[in-house]
C-alpha cells in the first residue's frame, strides 16, 4: 500500500487520444451519485484503478481466493466484473491465519422496487458469504435518500423496508445476517452513533470536499453523511454480534462506493481498527448502453425485479442496445460487437454457463448469430431468474423481514469481548467463545 | 418579530466610546464557545440584544409573566439576571388561549463537577415547570463536548451522568423531567436521528458558516451537530412523551446559546412546527471579574458544587474580584462599585431577600461596607446553598438516575396523537388523553 493518503481529490476528466487517434476530452465521471461515460463500451475500469489508486483483481489473486475459499469462485468475479480490489490479500492472509472477519454491503433505497443491476454486489457477497462462513451486515441508507433526493424520511424508511423484502429474497441465511436501515437503527444502538461521532472527529470539512466534491451551498446533513456509511466498518458499531472485538471487514461494493471507503480508510487506523479490504464491481449498464449504469429512477433503462415475462421482453426488444450490424448483411459479413452489445452483457452478469457464454460471443462475433436472436438468449435467461426472485420475494412474510431487522446475536462462534462498562448501554450479545486467536487481534 | 431571517453572521466588534470619552475597540465576545468582554461590568447586554435581535423583558412583560403564572416572577428573572427572550409573548398567548407548552433546556457536560453559573437556568427553569406544570426535556450534549474538546465518547459520557446527578439534585420532579445524553438517547430513539436528518436537510453550510463561524477545517461532526441541539425544541423527537403533537415550547439558556435556536427557529416553519419561545440569562461571572464567565475548566474561576465550606470561603477571600477602594480611608470616603464586586454580583443571583439585597448595595456604595464584610456576607451566603446541594446530590441514587435517564411517559395531561405508524418504532408512550384543545395544535 502506498503512504499518501486516499483521500486525494480525483481528476476524473483527462484528455485522451481517442480510437482513431485523434485527442478528446473523455469523461468518465464515477461518484456515489453520477456514472456516466462518453465511450459505449462503457467507463474505462483500468484508468479507473489508476485514478482511484485501488489494485487490480488478477489471475493470481483469484487463484489464491478458490485456494482459501476452497472451491472455485463466482462468475462475476472469474469474469472480472468485480475487477479490483484493496487489501484483499491482506484479508486473505488473516483468513489463513485462522482469524475471521465479517462482510459489510449495502445500499441507498430510492425506489420501492430494485432493478437487476441492484443484485451484482449481493450475489457475489452471498458467495463470500458461504465461501468463509462469515457473518454480514447490510446498511439500507434511507437517511442518505432523504438528504439526496427528494423523499421524506417516511418515504425512504418505506423504500428501505421494500428492498430489504428484495435483499432477503436473495437467500441470506437468517443466522449470519443482519440488515439495518439507517434511521431506525440509529435509534436501536447508542454505538453506532457514538462511532459516527468517532469518524466525524477525525474528518474535516476540506476532506469531504476533496473526497465528494461538497460545497458552501450543500446542506449540513450531506456534510456529516459519510460518517454514516463508514461506521458499520468498525465492528463495535455492532455489539451484539462482535462486542468490543475489532475485526477485519471485507466491502463487496460498486466502485462508485469507493470514496466512502477511501476515508473510512483513512481513519480506520486513527480509531485502532484495521482498514477495511475492498472488492469493486463494474457498472450494470444500462439498457441503452453502458454510457450510463441502470437507474431505478428510469424505467426503461432497467429491468426490474417486479417486472412481468412479458415487460422484460418488451423492454429489452425495445430498448436493449444492440452491437449488430445496421443491416442482415452487413451483420452476416462483418458480425456484431459484444463489448457494447446490451444483451450479450446482461448474459455477461447473469448466464452461469462459461462454454455457453462463450458460444455465444464468438457466434454473434463472426455475425452467425444475429441481434434479435442474442435478445432473445437474453430475454430467456433473465425471465426465470425474475420469476423466481419474486417467487422467494413472496415468502418474505412480515415476520421474516422483522427478524433480519432485528438487532440479535448472530451465530457466530469467535471470541466476543465484553463491552465497556462505562457506556452503560447494550449489555446484549455479550459472549465468551472458544477461538482464542480473534481476540488477539485487538 | 422581524421577517429578516435570524441567521445572519452577527458582528461582534465595533467601535465604541469609553466612559471617558475616548474611542477604543470594544471586543464583546459572545457564541457558543467564548465569552468576553474588555469591560470588567462584563458583557454589554443592551448592546447584545441589538446584536442578536432578542427582545428585552421589560417591567409590562414581567407583570404579565406574572398575571398569567399566578404568582411572583423569580428573582433572577425580576432583577434582570434574565434579560432577553423571543416570543415569550407569543408563548403567554397560547398559555391563555388554553395550551399547553413544554420545557427546555440543557447542558455541554464538559466537566465531572458543576460550578454555581451552571445552576442559573435550572433555577429558572424549575421555577417555569413548577409555574405552569409543564414537562420538561434536559438535552446533555456529550456529542457536543467530544468534539470540541480533547475528551473521548467514554469521558464525555460519564460527565454526562455526573452532571445529570447535579441537575436532579436542583429538585425536578421525575414525573414530569426527562433528562436524557444524546450519545444515549440516540440510540434508544429512533425520532431522535430521523427529526436530526429533517433539520439538516434544511441547513447549508453557508447558514452554519455564518451562524456559529465554521470553517474548511472544522470536523464535519462540529458542522453538523447543532442539528441535534436543535432537534429536542420539536416535540415529535418525544414520541414517548408527546406522540406526535407539534407542540410549542420555551427555551431558558444562557444567552450565549442563542445562535443554535436562531438556526432553530428558521428550520421550525418548514417542518410544521412552532418557532420556539426563548428567555435568556446573563453570564455568571468569574470569580476575577465579568470578562469572562464562570468556566469548569478554571477551578480558581468557580464555585464548585463539589467545594467544602472551607474552599468556598478561601475561593472567595483569595480570588473575587473586589469594588472596594484602594484604601480604607478612600473606601469609607466614596464608597465601593457594586456593579464590578464579584461578590455582591454572587449576591444578586443567590441572596433570595430583595431588601437585605438593596441595604447591601447602599452600604457598600456608601462605604459603610467594607469589601471584607462583603466577601463574608457572600461566603456565608453560597455556604449553606452548596451544602444543601451536596446533600440533595447524596440521595441521588444509580436508581433515582437511570429513572430521570429512561424514555417513558411524563405525568402529562394533554392529548398525544398517535405516532406515525409508518416508522416502524418506538409505539411506546401513546395515549389518548382529556384536553381536546392541545390537538388542535397540529
């Protein structure tokens, strides 16, 4: 790891030479609330690595992960969309040391129902999840949505409730996972606030501004936000399933996540906690194209989890970007372009089978498989996976959704310190387990 | 009231003439965090009500204060101690058309062991809930202290509650006195956060820049805490006491408070609640004069509740400033400044006797008092108060605190709306009451 520190304000405009050699201003611009790119191959993941100063996933870091997880990894890591990383060899050499960790994801709840793209960071952390047997919060942002976007707090903390039924349906087990929204958390656990007011100490206002481009003109709650997102970092924010242990965290996240984690890093160490390890997704695109990601604000950029057989047809004959040719002959002769081909990466994310995706590719390159038959393979691999979403979605009864909010132990069998005495607060989850190492780590 | 929006940056320093005639730079300090004054009558108020736009109590509003409590004003509101308020018209309105309001007020826990300026608006404060048999809420800002001063979460925890253990030692009654520490409360109600993140939506940093004079380089956590100085001056952040009735409420702080509830009462119409009602005190001053107040962080400055009989006599003895003669012939010749004597000040706020009062102010004016026998009067006088303190302060057990501490229903007689059932939390507190005319208030 390098020393400077990650809290650098980014460039994200540079200029470029373009594919036939002439210079344009290429513009990618990645933050938690803008990805757009100029490029319909979508934004450059390797500039973006550089910029970010992250490290990419490579070859030799997901042997070293099917080494220690024990059995091969995930397609949308193989396939390189979860493409870089920090610390994750670190993490990997704590693992195999006999020390545990635990998984934080989440997300900002703007619309009542997900989209597609919505699922990528959580399919790949249920993998990790029982990969390493490992518990995982899932933070619902719901005070973020209320300081962004044009929603009251009830209408977000509704919003919240609605992706977690979403979430849940995604099979996490109900023993290693706790999913939280923030503004009813908040007021369930003194240490998350607490934790907050930890983090807010040690950043400035000339930081935020670096890290998220705030200004004079922002209101004050957007300032203070990044604290929120950062805490469920630091395991004491949790005490009734780590107690006062300080444990190693691993983010499954989009990379648009980073800066968050950029300062959460930044003052990890500060607060006696090891910085959180990172794995980044790439973007779902949009179904215009991947100048853009799917937005659950634009209907017809997405697919999503409520939507029928019938409406996922229609939107991705009407609206999938197509990489073929303008006419069947040309098609036929020169063949279509998958890198910029909607569909073929919808299959990208979501056909499980390596030799058929493959089939697929060269097939459609060579232009003996045409774009209206490439929608259709698209169509036919997402519909199932749809219905059977909203399948699990329906047992999601009220009570299931209570429990998974609910603050508890997890079952999660490693030294548990007991907390301070001094807060008066939470005695719950108190444990003493039998790993003796863990607790070494404090 | 004036429609100028009450959050201008307020300039502290101009150019004044001096008694003699002579121009100088009269630097009246006055925020959250510093109070002083380059006169040693300490702080002019005339001039900081002009200042702050604050409005004075004058004779007909103490006549009417008193016409509508049904009994005499307290001393220290009667002698001026509280000078200033903000619509304590408005307040006595509602009163007479039949509603109810409620109390409060708080304390930055910055030290384990009060001083005596500290008790001044709990005074007052005790006089008003007893007065109009209102409910009160005590915020403790240990969020506040932790990041402003070097003290940790623990540290500023703990004060918190050894603070709270002098404010019920002052005599509130538990019945209808909540005292909570918002490094607490925060997580043991969720309306808490979610009423916080209301209030900074509506808060740029430009507003907190001009009101409190924050910088780049100040912590977000300083930028967005006077939200929850704010947030109890709503009812709704109560649900256990008052569901959720906007109701109106009257604010006695030391005037040095002011900007956060300037900052308040700019965000209360846009979240449907009344502009809360405010009475402020003057500075109790230092024992070595009015430049400055009482701090807990100069034990030579204050009378501490903590101080025996004979701390408080030397205290006095060695450290009050004096407004004797240089001489004693020049004393007994023309007489001693009752306005700069830091005991007769002492005096003023403690010695109940309005006439034993006044026959001091003309002895020592006329020299018939000494400045020694002005120490002993004033040692004699705060003597028995702080013992009778210590021994109210005894009898507050872990027990008698964690009742003051815990969230519940206040002996309240008004009607309570049921709280939002969208929230999902905290149904606690809700009931159906007599008095139909509070909730018409909403």
């Amino acid at each position: 790891m390098s020393n400077l520190p990650e809290v650098q304000q980014l460039k994200l405009e540079e200029s470029v030479p373009t594919e036939n050699g002439s210079t344009s201003v290429e513009e990618d611009v990645v933050d938690p609330w803008t990805v757009t790119s100029s490029s319909d191959a979508g934004i450059d993941y390797d500039k973006l690595i550089k910029r970010f100063g992250s490290s990419h996933i490579d070859a030799s870091l997901i042997e070293r992960l099917e080494k220690v997880a024990g059995k091969p990894v995930h397609h949308l890591i193989r396939r390189g969309i979860f493409f870089s990383h920090r610390d994750l060899h670190t993490l990997l050499n704590a693992v195999e040391a006999g020390k545990k960790f635990y998984l934080y994801t989440g997300r900002g709840p703007s619309s009542d129902s997900m989209h597609l793209g919505h699922l990528v960071p959580f399919i790949v952390t249920k993998w990790l999840q029982e990969a390493f047997n490992v518990p995982l919060v899932i933070q619902l942002t719901d005070d973020e949505k209320t300081l962004w976007k044009d929603l009251t707090v009830e209408q977000s903390m509704r919003m919240a409730r609605e992706n977690a039924k979403d979430i849940i349906a995604i099979g996490f087990d109900p023993e290693k996972t706790f999913i939280f929204s923030n503004l009813e958390f908040m007021g369930q656990c003194p240490q998350f606030y607490q934790n907050i007011i930890r983090i807010q100490k040690c950043v400035t206002f000339n930081q935020v501004k670096g890290i998220f481009g705030f200004g004079d003109s922002d209101v004050i709650g957007k300032i203070g936000f990044p604290a929120a997102q950062a805490a469920p970092a630091f395991s004491t924010t949790f005490p009734f399933i780590f107690g006062n242990d300080k444990l190693p965290v691993l983010i499954p996240c989009a990379i648009d996540q980073d800066p968050y984690f950029r300062m959460t890093r930044d003052v990890s160490p500060r607060l006696g906690f090891p910085k959180p390890a990172l794995i980044h997704s790439s973007f779902f695109p949009a179904l215009q194209g991947a100048r853009t990601k799917m937005s659950a604000s634009d209907t017809n950029s997405a697919v999503f989890l409520t939507d029928t057989e019938k409406q996922i047809k229609t939107k991705i004959n009407k609206h999938a970007f197509s990489g073929g040719r303008p006419t069947l002959e040309e098609h036929r002769e020169l063949g279509g372009n998958t890198d910029v081909d909607v569909s073929f990466q919808l299959l990208r994310f979501f056909l499980e089978d390596d030799a058929e995706l493959e089939r697929i590719r060269v097939q459609y390159s060579k232009g003996e498989l045409l774009s209206g038959e490439m929608k259709k393979i698209a169509i036919e691999t997402l519909q199932p996976i749809v219905a059977e979403h909203q399948r699990r979605r329906k047992n999601v009864t009220e009570e299931v959704l209570k429990l998974f909010l609910t603050p508890r132990k997890l079952n999660y069998e490693f030294t548990i310190a007991s907390p301070d005495t001094g807060n008066g607060s939470s005695g719950d989850g108190k444990k003493k387990g039998k790993d003796k190492k863990a607790a070494k780590q404090k």
